[in-house]
C-alpha cells in the first residue's frame, strides 16, 4: 500500500462536496480497479461498487448529512468525507 502523498499523485477527486443530486468519482490517473464504498455516519454501507474511470452516483434519494467514502485498491486505500445537502 501506498501513503497518502503517492495516493495524491493519481489525482483522484470526488465532487462535488457538498453534493444534492450526483456524485462523481474520478480516478484521474490511476489505472487498476477500485472499490468504492459510500457510508452513512453510523457506518453502514449505502452503496458499494467495482470502478473503472468515471463513475457518477445518484445520491438524491439519501437524506442531507454527512456521508464517508472510502476507495481501495491494491496500491492504495483513501478515506474522506462528502456533504449532502
């Protein structure tokens, strides 16, 4: 695995933050398949799925708060916060 400076190298974003209707996730340059799973605050998983480029997700039915993602890889594992309002 790799620390977070080398994670930030492949430019992966998740937007936009705070977020209504969609979520994006772009993995920029990195190249292997990622998991991507969606929290709610208490921890339960709300969506879970295999990426590969560009993902956009329809978060319009979940309730405003604060959700945590996390995406894992083989080379790297990034965890962060989105805002749905």
């Amino acid at each position: 695995m790799t620390g977070i400076n080398e994670v930030d190298q492949y430019n992966i974003a998740i937007y936009p933050n705070p977020a209504d209707e969609m979520l994006y996730i772009d993995r920029g340059a990195y190249n292997g398949i990622t998991e991507f799973s969606l929290m709610d605050i208490n921890g339960r998983v709300i969506f879970t799925e295999n990426l590969n480029g560009l993902k956009s997700i329809d978060i319009s039915k979940l309730h405003n708060g604060i959700y945590f993602y996390q995406m894992k890889s083989d080379d790297f594992v990034k965890i962060g916060k989105v805002i749905i309002e």
